[in-house]
C-alpha cells in the first residue's frame, strides 16, 4: 500500500494504491467495506466518502425502517437475514442500534385488501409472519383513527375507510446512524480505513495492457478500472466499489455503466404534541407498547414513531406523479403537508387536528424501476452496489456479503444465518426475474 490515511483522516492522499477502494460511507457501502476486510484480512480496504462522517448521506435521512415483507424468497432472504444481524451486532456485540420491534401495520381499505390477500399468502409462504386484524379489532387497539366515514367531503375525495390492519411482526424502528457508526467501528476493527471529506470525482479508466501511446484507452484495447481520482489526490485500485448511492451516476454516466436506478426525492415530517401521545403509546399490536410503524396508503402517507425522542414522523409515500432525478440538497416540496396530506390525514386520524410539523427533511431513494430489487453487478475492476429502492437499510448486510462474495469470483453468497443466493441472481445480465407482488 501506498500512502495512508489514519482513522481521523483528513491529510492528502497522493498516488495511493489500495487493494480494494470502497466509495461511500453509507449503510451499503460500509457493510460492503466490512464483508471484505473480514473475508480479505491481507488486502487494504479503504472507504472514501465527501461527507464528514459515516451514514451521512441518504442513510441518515431515512426512516429507519426495518421490515422482512416480501412475497420472493430472494427479497425476503435479503431483508431477513440483515435483521437477524441487527440483532446479532446490538444483542452480541453490544452496539446500541436502538432497535425497536414494534411491526408493521397496513391499514387498508376493503378493496386492497382483497387485492392484497393472494400475495399476503405469497409472503407467509415465503416465511413472513403476518397477522389481519378486523374491523373492530383494529377499532379498539387503535381508538384515534376514524373508521366511520361517509361525509359528502371524503366522497368527494374517493377516500375509503380502513376494513382491515396486516401486521407484519418482524419489523421495526432501527437508529440509522447507530447502525453506520457500529459497522464503521467493526471495520476499523479490523484494520480497515476511512477518508471523509474525500470525493470521488471520476473513475479511472486505463487499458489492461497499456502501450504507453497518448490517447489511451483506444476502443479497439481492453479497459477496465483502476481506482478514482479524488479531491485528495489519484487512488489507485485493484477493485473500486461504487457504493454511492444515488449519486452512483455522477461517476457511472460518464462510463456508460447503466444501474437500473434513478434518484426520487421523499420527505419526513416530524411532530411531538400531547395531542399525539395516546397514538404514539398505541398498546396491543407488539410487545413494544408502541405504535407499530402503521402505513395508509389510501392516503399515501406512513408513521413512524421515533423511539429515541417521544415523536411520530410523518412520511409521504406517493410514487407515481413524482419526478425522477438528482438534488444535492433536496428539500421538502412547498406546502406538501399543509396543503396536500393534511386535509387526507385529518378524516382518518383527527388527533392531527391543527397541528404543524416541528421539523422536516427530504432525501432520495435509489430507485430501481425494473423490478425494484437491488443490484450487484461487478464490471472490469469495479462493482457497482445499489438501487436499493427505499430498503438499504433493510438489506445492507446482504448486500455486503454478497459484494465480497463477487469480488471473490463465487457463485453464491452465504448471507447472515446460512441462507445462500446465487450472485447472478441480483446482477444485470443474468438477473433472476422476480416481481414483488405486494403492492398497496
Ligand atoms: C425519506 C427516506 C426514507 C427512507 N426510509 C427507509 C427505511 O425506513 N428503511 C430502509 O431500509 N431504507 C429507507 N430509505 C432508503 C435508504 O435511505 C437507502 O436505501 C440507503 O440509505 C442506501 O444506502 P447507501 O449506502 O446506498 O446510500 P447513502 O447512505 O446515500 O450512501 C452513499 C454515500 O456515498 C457518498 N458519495 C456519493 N458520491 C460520492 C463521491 N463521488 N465521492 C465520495 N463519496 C460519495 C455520499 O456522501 C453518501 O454518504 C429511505 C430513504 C429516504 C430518502
């Protein structure tokens, strides 16, 4: 190895060589970056990331969400398996991932829900446990939610009332920066590196058998990547991974690298009002007595209670009608709340009655409009990790494990637990055709 940079990191790199260089310091990258020092001891790993920390893009503007419902065996094994490693590093490793199990609950209409039932037994045959609660049932447990509609206004607004709840048990509240910050110390740990305020500013692109003739690469030579040059200087690489997240295309573009992802912006909304706490105290659903992370889509919207803090967080999660593309600092689109989700949100939920959001953020998931699962695709000297599609969080740890495994040329990877997929299975050219039929 070349010149190195010490934990705390901020000195010049110059002409360094790595043997594998890492880009991006999120919930990907940095379970990527662990997965292959653990695996590689012998080889120099280095995370690189333009922000000042670990998990301070995307991941820190999440929900901090983590939920097994899938109805494909390839989704489920990839969500399932990273919980069971939450646990394992909070309960095993005493890190404090403030994981909260409090479920996740569907509140749905009559007619989604019967749309909803065949793949409810796709999931459970897959291995998710879920439960429905009735009408009445969910009445009880869930006193602040309005059941009985039938105005002339929430006709004009084609609103349905909630029939059914479907409570997904193995689901919960997880603290996204407790999680980064753990997987950074266990990469450390194991004599890993991490340089923040570096950016990555483009790829490297040589031929494999350079011939010392300006204007290389020609198109007629083999490429491949050799590392990045940064804003600290030339790294060179025997491996890049481009972990970046929605900025992946930044440096993937100008290679003609296509991810299958496009960045879409989504906004949280935070409120702690006493008004709130009998919601946010919600008992019956879980052994947490809390309210279960609980999504309307009748509305578009979800709730999240935020353990660490007493309040709910309030996420809207349209799709269709919101546009694609890539902000650096995106912000919550004017009167999203006040004039949009409010007036919905108040027929079901009136304890919302005159309240106003106590802080907001907008971040952007990687979305993935092909089948929305993520992808691992290894191309010349470089992997590209992502398009996660709003669960990254959720499947971080597979996905790293599954990036060592294609840096080390096999077939499958051994997930968390023993559970194996095949590589391929979440790459581009030879992608297993899965379609998550759970839609709401
Ligand atoms: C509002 C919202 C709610 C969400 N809720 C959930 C949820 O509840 N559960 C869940 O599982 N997922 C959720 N997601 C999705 C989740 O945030 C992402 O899937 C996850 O954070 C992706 O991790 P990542 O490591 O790929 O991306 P990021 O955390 O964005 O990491 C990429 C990193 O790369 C760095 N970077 C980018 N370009 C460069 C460069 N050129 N040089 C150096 N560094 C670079 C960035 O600074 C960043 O730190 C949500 C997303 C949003 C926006």
């Amino acid at each position: 190895m070349g010149n190195i940079i010490d934990a705390n990191h901020h000195s010049s790199v110059n002409a360094m060589y790595l043997d594998i260089l890492v880009i991006g310091a999120g919930a990907i990258g940095l379970s990527s970056a662990l997965h292959l020092k653990r695996l590689n001891p012998e080889k120099s790993v280095m995370v690189v990331d333009m922000l000042g920390g670990p998990g301070q893009g995307n991941t820190a503007k999440c929900a901090g969400i983590f939920l097994n419902l899938a109805t494909t065996e390839l989704n489920f094994g990839l969500s399932d398996s990273t919980i069971d490693w939450f646990h394992h590093l909070q309960g095993d490793l005493g890190h404090n991932l403030g994981l909260t199990p409090y479920g996740y609950l569907y509140l749905l209409d009559k007619d989604r829900y019967e749309k909803v039932k065949k793949p409810i037994e796709e999931a459970r045959s897959v291995g998710v446990d879920i439960k429905t609660y009735e009408k009445n049932e969910v009445e009880r447990l869930l006193p602040d939610l309005a059941t009985r509609f039938g105005e002339e206004e929430t006709e004009l607004m084609g609103l349905k009332p909630v029939e059914v709840g479907v409570l997904t048990e193995k689901c919960g509240s997880i603290d996204a920066d407790g999680l980064t910050r753990s997987l950074e110390v266990e990469f450390l740990k194991l004599g890993g590196e991490v340089s923040y305020n570096t950016t990555a500013e483009s790829l490297i692109v040589k031929p494999r058998n350079e011939i010392g003739i300006e204007g290389e690469p020609f198109v007629w030579q083999d490429i491949h990547i050799t590392g990045a040059e940064t804003s600290k200087g030339e790294i060179q690489a025997g491996t890049t991974v481009v972990a970046a997240g929605t900025w992946s295309e930044r440096l993937l573009d100008p290679i003609g690298f296509d991810t299958l992802m496009r960045p879409k912006s989504r906004s949280i909304f935070v409120f702690k009002d006493p008004k709130l706490d009998r919601l946010r105290d919600t008992r019956g659903f879980s052994k947490v007595d809390l309210l279960p992370f609980t999504h309307i889509p009748e509305i578009s919207v979800y709730l999240k209670v935020e353990p660490s803090e007493g309040s709910i967080w309030l996420g809207c999660a349209d799709d269709f009608g919101r546009r694609y593309g890539l902000e650096d600092d995106p912000q919550p689109e004017r009167g999203l709340y006040e004039d949009d989700i409010y007036h919905a949100l108040m027929k079901y939920l009136p304890c919302f009655k005159d309240l106003r959001p106590l802080n907001s953020w907008t971040g952007q998931r990687a979305m993935n409009r092909l089948d929305k699962t993520p992808v691992i695709a290894p191309a010349p000297g470089m992997i590209y990790v992502g398009s996660a599609t709003g669960y990254g969080v959720t499947k971080c740890d597979a996905l790293g494990r599954t990036v060592a495994a294609a840096y080390a040329g096999e077939e499958e990877a051994e997930l968390y637990g023993g559970r194996r997929i095949r590589v391929a299975d979440i790459g581009i050219e030879n992608r297993k055709k899965v379609k998550e039929t759970f839609k709401v």
